[in-house]
C-alpha cells in the first residue's frame, strides 16, 4: 500500500478522538500499514496510542476551523510524500493535491443550527460538508443514519458513501474488577448507588434536560432517589454544577469534569444506570460503552440510538421532561428490568470492535489506491 496519511489532529476530541485511537491501535497491531505518516498538533502528540517505530509523525501546529489549517495540512501532505490521506472530519483541506478519504461523523452544525455560536457557522459547516461530499474519493460515515443525512441533504451517492460503525474500547468489554473499581470510586469520592450521565454542554447532548427530568425525580415522592454523577465536559466549579445549584439540587448533583477511561469504565461498572436523553447522534459511542459495561441505559428515542442499540436500551422522548423522570423511576423501581436491560446491552455491544472498524477502513483504503 503507498503511502498513507491520517490527520490526527483532534486525538484530544471526545468522539473524534475515539475513532482515532480505535483505528490506529488496530492499523499498529494488524501490521499492513508499512507506510504511515501520522499528523497530530504538539499538544496531543503525547496522546498517540503504542505504534511501530517506522511510522511517521510530523507536527502539524495549526488549530481546527482556521485558515491556516488550510495551508499547513496539505502542504505537510504534500512533503511527507502522502498519496492518500484520511481527515477524520468533514472539515477537509482543499488544497491537498492527493487522493481524499473523509469521515463524517454527523451533521449536527447542518441540522440544529439554532445551537451554533456563530451566525456564519452554519453556511461554513454545510459547504464543507458538501466540499467534503464532492471532494472525497470516499466518505465514511459512521452509521447509515448519518449516511441518509448526507444523501438526502448533500446528494452524496452510494459509490461513494461506506458506513463503517465505532467499535468499543476494550476496557469496556474486559469483566469488572470489583477491588480495583472500588478503588476508583474511593478516589472519585463516589459511592453506589448513583445515575450516570457522561457528556458536555452541547445543547443536543440536552444536559439541561436531564436535569430537569432530576428534580422531578427527586421531588416525586416515589421513594429514594439517587445521586446523579456527570462526567466529561462537567467540571465541578462550571456552569452546570451552579445550575445544579439554583434548581435546589446541590449535594445531589456530582460533576467530576473529565475522568480516564479505566475511571470511565468502573464508573459504568457500579452505575444503577446510565441515562442519556439526547436530542442527536451521528452514532452515539458512549450509549455503546455504557453497554459494554452492562450497565442498564436509557436514552434519547432517536435515529441513531435506534439504529446502535436495537431494543437493548430504554428509549424515550428527550424533550419530555416528565417522561423522561417516569423512565429513570422505571428503571430504578424494577431490578429484573436494570438486569434484562444490562444483559441485552452486553450481547449488543460485542458486536461492535474496532478491528472490524479497522479491516473495513482498510478495505476503503485499497479501493482509492486501485482507482484510476
């Protein structure tokens, strides 16, 4: 196979930065890729997986969405004698000469546009996702929710359209370590039982939903409710954590900011369950996680968690509040339920790992190289 290039650059990104990993644990251990040149920016340098030492890596030191991402990518490309290149994101550069592989992982900035920061984001994001579309020799999406999104909206073809799903790191899929997850819990300052959300402030992932649907849960006088711990994008003296606050929920609202993914696995692990109400997924890889773990999930009814999860999870409607609390009441009420609900869960996610993310990428490789 000529030479290769992947542009890790967001390895530092929650979902993007999975992918990346994903793959380029699988691509060092499958041993086919003899002529890898991987860019990353100096700071995440440090968060490159155990690779071959004949691989490359040239610092690329420019951020995302600028400009001059479009001159330093594809001219680094260009240098380093790069025949393919992978851009792991919609964002693609243009003046790159070489052939393209893109991955899109959602169209969220094109879909909920009344969530973008900037009134110029939303043309921005749907022309290069178009670019990216037309551009590419092939686009990747994660799931075929994403695919329709980008046929029905960009008239992205089928020749060129692969869906390749996320696998599931291994740490989630290895069995629970009871000694060494009390251990975690110990040093997070955090005791069973509790609900688990992980996410950020993006208002798709509809965090202030669930704490919405949290204070109903706790005044409804059904009994004891537990702790609700958030993790990821939550730190302890950020915005949510005072919102938390104001709605009377102080001491009953953990936010942890960000925690490993051993902290992230053992958190699942003594989880009563994981709640995710989200109003969007491209895919929806912490719902996976959470299911590789066993821990019961509800979440968000919509395409993409359809499409991951099958009937392995509680699905309801996010932007029902109230409906939302009679789900986590559910759940915590009905043991046998947490228990079908855990078991499905687990035989679903195995099914998604990451060397079958990696040969199928792979395969798109070979397939842009053979082109004419």
């Amino acid at each position: 196979m000529r030479r290769l290039g992947i542009d890790a650059r967001k390895l530092a990104d929650f979902g993007i930065g999975s992918y990346l990993r994903g793959l380029l644990v699988e691509f060092a251990r499958g041993g086919e890729l003899d002529d890898l040149v991987v860019f990353v920016t100096p700071e995440n340098r440090s968060q490159l997986p155990d690779m071959p030492a004949h691989w490359r890596v040239i610092e690329v030191d420019a951020g995302g969405y600028t400009v001059h991402e479009q001159l330093t990518l594809p001219l680094a490309a260009w240098r380093a004698g790069v025949k393919v290149l992978h851009v792991p994101h919609y964002v693609l550069p243009l003046l790159y000469p070489g052939r393209l592989v893109v991955t899109v992982h959602d169209i969220i900035h094109v879909l909920f546009p009344e969530f973008l920061p900037h009134p110029w984001a939303f043309s921005y994001a749907r022309w290069f996702i178009r670019a990216a579309v037309r551009r590419a020799r092939r686009v990747i999406t994660v799931s075929e929710t994403t695919a329709g999104d980008l046929r029905r909206l960009f008239g992205a073809t089928e020749a060129r359209l692969t869906v390749i799903p996320h696998g599931v790191d291994e740490v989630f899929l290895e069995p629970a370590d009871e000694v060494r997850d009390e251990q975690v819990l110990r040093r997070l300052a955090i005791a069973p039982p509790y609900l688990l959300h992980i996410g950020n402030h993006k208002p798709h992932k509809n965090a202030e939903g669930l704490l919405k649907a949290y204070q109903i849960l706790v005044h409804d006088g059904r009994g004891e409710t537990p702790p609700l711990v958030m993790a990821g994008g939550f730190r302890p003296d950020g915005e949510l954590s005072g919102r938390a606050g104001a709605m009377g929920l102080s001491g009953r609202v953990i936010c942890l900011g960000h925690v490993s993914r051993t902290e992230l696995a053992a958190l699942f692990h003594r989880a009563t369950a994981f709640v995710y109400p989200t109003l969007y997924e491209g895919f929806g890889l912490p719902v996976l996680e959470a299911m590789a773990c066993g821990v019961p999930v509800v979440a968000g009814d919509v395409a993409a968690v359809r499409e991951v999860t099958g009937e392995a999870v509680l699905r309801v409607n996010p932007r029902d509040v109230v409906e939302l609390a009679a789900a986590m009441r559910k759940v915590l009420g009905q043991p046998e339920m947490r228990a079908s609900l855990g078991a499905r869960g687990r035989r679903r996610a195995e099914a998604f790992r990451w060397h079958k993310a990696a040969e199928a990428t792979l395969a798109v490789y070979r397939a842009v190289q053979a082109e004419g």
